[in-house]
C-alpha cells in the first residue's frame, strides 16, 4: 500500500478527531414553569443556554417553586448507540434552596436513582445506568438519537426582599461518571464531551467537573430598586410636611 496515501489518511484523521473533540457530543440543559404566580421564567435553558427563573418578593419573603425537567440531546454523535450512565450532582449557591419530587424522565436509563440530600450546598445527587436487556457480553438497547427529559423534579426557593440579587444552582459529575457505549453488544466505551448549559464543555470522565449557575435565580423587584424606593420616599414626605406648615402658618 502507498506509503504516502497512509499518511494522507493519518493526517485526516488525525485532524477530524481534533476538530471533534472540541465539539459537544452532549448537550444538556434545564426548562421550567412556575409553580405559584410568584414563581415565572425569564429564560428556558434550550440547547446552549442556562435557565433563568425570577422570585417575586414585592410582597415580602416569598417562598418560589418551579417544575424543573433536565434534558439531554445527542445529535452531533453519530456513532454513538446509547448513554451507559449519567451521574451528576446539584449544588446550590447559597443555603435559599431545595430541591424535590425527582421522577425519571423519557430516557430510558432503568438503574436511575436520586438522593435528596439538601444539606451542606449539595441539593442532590443523581445517578443514572443503562442495564443490559440480556447477555454475556453484555448487550444494550439501541436508543435512537435525539432529545429526551433525563428527569423532572421540583426546585423551591426561599427569596425575601434585600436577598442576593442572583445566585443559582450548578452542576457537578460525580464519582459514577457520564459514559457512552458504541457498540450496543459491547462493552462500556468511552466518555463524552458535555456541555451543560452555557458552560463550557466538560468530558464525562471528569469526576468533580463543574458547570456554574446551569439554572439563575433572580430576585425581582431587585434589592436597588428596593433601596431607591425607600430613598424616593424620604424625599417626598418633608416636601409635605413643609407644604402642610406653610399653608397653615
């Protein structure tokens, strides 16, 4: 075979597996509804984006809940036959959150478990394995690609007026790894690159990869209106009261 044709062939694929590793072979993300008229969304997570919620604490401290689902889409993979495990963490960015009521999603990854742990800033821990349907070698389903809901669960927030402006809910791979399998009657391949949310893309192997703020809270109205408010009355009420003594002295 000609020497140089290899070569060829080496540099191709040596540029093609290059270009692909920068390349999401995951996405993931958030989309939400209000649960309560205090709880809206401003922003849906969508491929590529961070989820953005608002609490209303007009009323004072103000307890907010959204229906969350976590989706995952894999289209850019082609040769990729089914998601083995999914394993991630959720970590808040203040002590104002928990997190509830984890249902599986339409992905159909039987070993799904979910501990709700809501202590120390992690609100949860959740992991997920695809059980071979038969065999020895182990044999897995082929699952078409596309988009599918992981699983949906419910995010509450206690939120009073003067609280941080903004924080949120991060993503973290924990020690079961994120993994892809090729060959459905193979064994457990290779790990993917994940992007969740806005964040940059992570490899699935990565234990203890961080993805930030995959979900932002925000406070309306916010704590500097609050403030001008307040400010914009002083000034108002001794323009009346001096009103009042000149048009009675």
């Amino acid at each position: 075979m000609n020497i140089r044709f290899l070569l060829f062939s080496a540099l191709i694929l040596q540029a093609t597996v290059e270009v692909r590793a920068g390349l999401p072979d995951l996405h993931v993300w958030f989309e939400a509804t209000g649960a309560n008229p205090a709880s809206t969304v401003t922003q849906q997570g969508v491929q590529g984006d961070d989820l953005i919620v608002e609490c209303d604490t007009t009323a004072g401290p103000t307890t907010c809940e959204w229906d969350l689902s976590m989706i995952m889409s894999w289209d850019t993979a082609p040769l990729v036959s089914v998601i083995s495990s999914a394993a991630t963490d959720f970590l808040g960015d203040s002590n104002k959150h928990t997190m509830s009521n984890f249902q599986v999603g339409n992905y159909p990854l039987d070993g799904f478990a979910f501990t709700e742990v809501n202590a120390g800033g992690v609100l949860a821990d959740t992991r997920a394995v695809q059980v071979p349907v038969s065999g020895d070698p182990p044999m897995f389903e082929v699952i078409p690609q596309g988009e599918y809901t992981l699983l949906t669960a419910r995010l509450t927030t206690q939120k009073g007026p003067g609280d941080l402006q903004t924080d949120g809910i991060d993503m973290q791979i924990n020690s079961l790894l994120w993994t892809f399998t090729y060959d459905p009657d193979g064994p457990i391949g290779s790990q993917p690159l994940i992007q969740f949310g806005d964040a940059d893309a992570i490899f699935g192997d990565q234990q203890g990869g961080l993805a930030d703020d995959v979900i932002i809270i925000r406070n309306v109205p916010e704590p500097t209106t609050i403030g001008l408010l307040i400010f914009g009355l002083t000034l108002i009420v001794p323009k009346r009261r001096i009103g009042f003594f000149r048009a009675y002295s």
